[in-house]
C-alpha cells in the first residue's frame, strides 16, 4: 500500500487480508455472497468486455449495513463468481455519506459508465441529501466525474424531495443517454423520473414515467426500465406497501407493464404484479445477454428481517439465481438462467407415481437441487397436495398446494427459526390444462420456487440445518405425480 492510502486503497488492501479467511465451503454453490462483510442491492449489471459484471451495495468493514461502498464481481457463466477490487468508495465530498445504488453502461469509447446516487451526509441546519453522480474506467478502476453530483435537485420540477432521489439506471438510445432515477413526489409518494443526457455529465428532466400515488407503496426504489417482447417494463421496490391484490404488506418488487412512446416519453400502464411473491426478495435489477436474454437478479433478503438476522457466516447476505425474464399470457415470468443446465448430475425421474399419504422417492433429497414437479390432477379428487423440503426429525419446509382454490402456501414456520417474522406466503397456483408444475431450486440456505413454468415465484432463505436434506411428497386423494431431479455439483 502506499504511504498516503485513499478510502479505497485502505479498502482494497483489508479485501486482500480478510478473503483468505473464507472458504469457498461456506459459501453458496451458485449465488453470490460479498467477498466480505455486508451486501445489499445489485448495482451495475452488465454484460461487459466478454464477461458479466455485478457491482453490489457493500459495507466490507462489518456484516451490518454501513457506510456504502462499491463491491464487484464478475462471471461467464452468472454461475461462478470471480471478485475484483472494491470498485467505489465513499471519499469525496459528493459521496461521503456513501455510494449508494446505480447502474453501468459501455460508452462509445469502450469505456464502462457507472451512475450511482451520492449522499450527502446531514450538517449543521441541513438534512442528508442524495443526487446522482458518475464515474468512469475499465472495469476495474474507475475515476469519479469532478462534476459530481451531476444529477441535482435544482434539475427536478417542483415537487421533488431532495432527500428521497435515488438509484439511477442508466442506459443508451442511440448517441443519447437516458436514465431512470426514484424519487417522492410531495403528492404523489414513489415516482420514477426521466433524464436525459448527450455526454453522461449534462443531464436534463424530461418527464415523470409513472408514480404510485399512495397505490403501491410510499416511496419507489431501485428503477428498471426495458421493453421485453412488445411491452414495456417498469420494475420498482416499493417501500410501505399495504397489502392489496397480490401483494404483501411492507417491501416488495413490482412489475408495470405497458406501452412507451419512445417521441413523446410517455408509458402507458396496463398491468401491475409482484416480481416476486417471496420473503426475501428486493431490489432487482436487469441486464441484456449478449444473446438477447433478459437477465434478472435480485437481494435475496428484506429490510424488515436483515438487522436481527443471525450472521453465521463471515459474510451476510447473498443475491438471487439470475433469471431469463419473459412476457407469457400478459405476465413477466422468470425461470432460472439455463446455464444451471451445467451443473446438473445424478439426474433422477419418476414418472406417473401414484401419490396418496406420504411418501419419499429414491434419489429425491438435498440442499443442492433442481427438482422439477408435476401434478396430474385431471379428473384427480385431491385437493390438497404437500410436499415438505429441508425435513429431518424436527425441521421442514412445507409447500403445500390447494388444488381446490388454486392456491399454493409457502411455510418456513418449521424451519428452526425462532423469530417472530413472515414465515408464509400465500400465492396463486391453479391447473394450467390439468397440470400444475413446481420447480425448485436449493441452494444449501435458500430455495427458489418457480410456479407453472414461472408465472408467480417464491424466493426464501431458510434457517434450516444443512443436514435436514429429507423430501416428502404427500396428497389427500390418489393423484399422479412426475419428479425429476438434478443434484447440483
């Protein structure tokens, strides 16, 4: 190190002391956790110079949320992970308060844009603000724009807080740059605002997307914007959600759907829906595959849960499976990227097993899986079919399935963990054709549910010992069951 170390020098040298102490055995088999310390929203993912980039909301210094920082990885496969240096610091006087969460995109140059909100830390007589800024390099190192806070509050309508104006996604329509960036409107609560600018530094307002208008939440956080098979996709994190429709109460992910005039920037709603139906999901964020693909991923945690959490581990928190994201039957689906095909071994299949009590199945068990399920239940009497995961003698997780209401209920209540917490989601699940198909995928702590082909999804961490790794099928009424099922190396 030398002899005047920067923030980021001092950071980059306790990444290099710190990681050595981590063994890959305690980590995930193919999520990503921060190389130390503490992570929260993806930022900055990217398909860029022939692999993918994944910047992350990182405080290295502790497994508790701190000052923010840049974390970084990268990947071939959205499987396996590589870290590369902290990529941002907190050490200028646009940012002191943090580097908070934003986006990346390749300039005309070849160089990799990143815009990230700055906070500016509460003084004397003064509230913390945020506004936006920028920073510039090679993917590895970057260098922040001297201009910083490029994206003001004096650039804003009347209206806007200064206060809650955050996470900008940025992206290019032909030789301009655009931006979706949060904030609340003194009336309207949670809006998503459109900048414009021709170089990255000199931004403008050019209109208001949509806002929720106390409908969906208080405040919206980490936007996404991206048209995807002949719609139009606003992805927002709403904050203090009342329960309504499909939704639960408190954090949670949306998914607007409709039409954008690219001439006049304006979107048209047509359909609202949860992005994910599950306990510990927040703050998604997509890319482009270099093949087309939508590819979506998110913090596989929640706000109201992560403060108390037990840190088991010498880092905290992970990020979802990344997921190809598509429009079918006027929903935004999901289905886990197909790269995971590469880790499959020891397939097992069962086919057209006659299902009545309970009942496990050779070969189906683990806490590294992906375990496929269909239910034949044309001309069926079962209403109710369980299928319980993570099982030993006193812990389980139970999915249990009411063909009847088509409904499915997701229960981690019996999982070990103590805390008074959700621990049930109750999301819809009816027949497509007769059939209803269920895919799980575990990854030692978390599972991931994909419901009819990925028409709703569930996305849980589990407290769960690793060495519960039973599964049990079970129904009320005979019903024919297939399973197939890949260990995961």
């Amino acid at each position: 190190m030398s002899k005047n170390p920067t923030p980021l020098d001092r950071v980059r040298e306790y990444e290099r002391e710190q990681a050595m102490k981590v063994s890959a055995d305690e980590r995930p088999l193919f999520h990503l956790t921060p190389l130390v310390g503490w992570m929260n929203d993806p930022n900055g993912f990217c398909w860029y110079k022939g692999q993918y980039h994944l910047f992350y909301q990182y405080h290295p210094f502790s497994r508790q949320w701190g000052p923010m920082h840049w974390g970084h990885a990268v990947s071939e496969d959205l499987l396996h992970w590589t870290y590369m240096p902290c990529a941002l610091a907190p050490d200028t006087a646009a940012d002191a308060g943090g580097c908070f969460s934003g986006s990346a995109v390749e300039m005309p140059d070849g160089r990799l844009l990143l815009a990230y909100t700055g906070v500016q830390p509460a003084g004397t007589f003064r509230r913390e603000t945020q506004a936006q800024c920028v920073a510039v390099g090679d993917g590895i190192d970057f260098e922040k724009s001297l201009l910083n806070p490029v994206v003001r509050h004096a650039h804003l309508p009347e209206g806007y807080s200064e206060f809650d104006f955050r996470d900008p996604k940025i992206w290019r329509e032909g030789d301009v740059y655009q931006m979706a960036v949060a904030n609340r409107h003194e009336e309207k609560q949670g809006a998503i605002l459109l900048m414009e600018s021709r170089d990255g530094l000199d931004w403008h307002f050019v209109a208001e997307l949509d806002a929720s208008c106390n409908e969906y939440g208080r405040m919206w956080e980490c936007p996404d914007f991206f048209p995807i098979d002949g719609k139009q996709a606003l992805l927002v994190s709403p904050q203090e959600m009342h329960a309504r429709e499909e939704f639960h109460a408190g954090y949670g992910t949306v998914a607007i759907l409709g039409q954008y005039d690219k001439k006049e920037h304006t979107f048209t709603r047509e359909s609202v829906q949860p992005v994910d139906h599950g306990l510990t999901f927040y703050a998604s964020q997509t890319t482009l595959a270099p093949d087309g693909r939508r590819i979506l991923i998110g913090w596989m945690d929640s706000w109201e849960t992560c403060k108390e959490a037990p840190r088991r581990h010498p880092w905290y928190a992970q990020m979802s499976m990344p997921r190809e994201v598509f429009i079918e039957n006027g929903r935004l689906c999901q289905r886990p990227v197909r790269e995971i095909e590469t880790l499959w071994q020891d397939a097992v299949r069962h086919d057209h097993v006659t299902l009545q009590d309970e009942i496990s199945l050779p070969g189906v068990n683990g806490r590294l899986l992906d375990l496929n399920v269909t239910l034949n239940a044309q001309g069926s009497a079962c209403r109710r079919f369980t299928l319980l995961v993570a099982k030993d003698a006193s812990h389980y997780v139970q999915i249990r399935c009411d063909l009847a209401r088509g409904e499915l209920v997701f229960d981690r209540s019996h999982g070990g963990s103590h805390r008074d917490i959700a621990h049930t989601r109750h999301v819809k699940a009816e027949e497509r054709e007769g059939k209803l198909t269920l895919r799980l995928l575990m990854d030692k702590e978390s599972i991931e549910l994909f419901v009819n082909g990925g028409e709703r999804v569930v996305t849980s961490l589990i407290p769960t010992p690793l060495e519960a790794d039973g599964i049990t099928f079970a129904a009320d009424a005979p019903i024919d069951l297939s399973v197939e099922a890949h260990h995961l190396k």
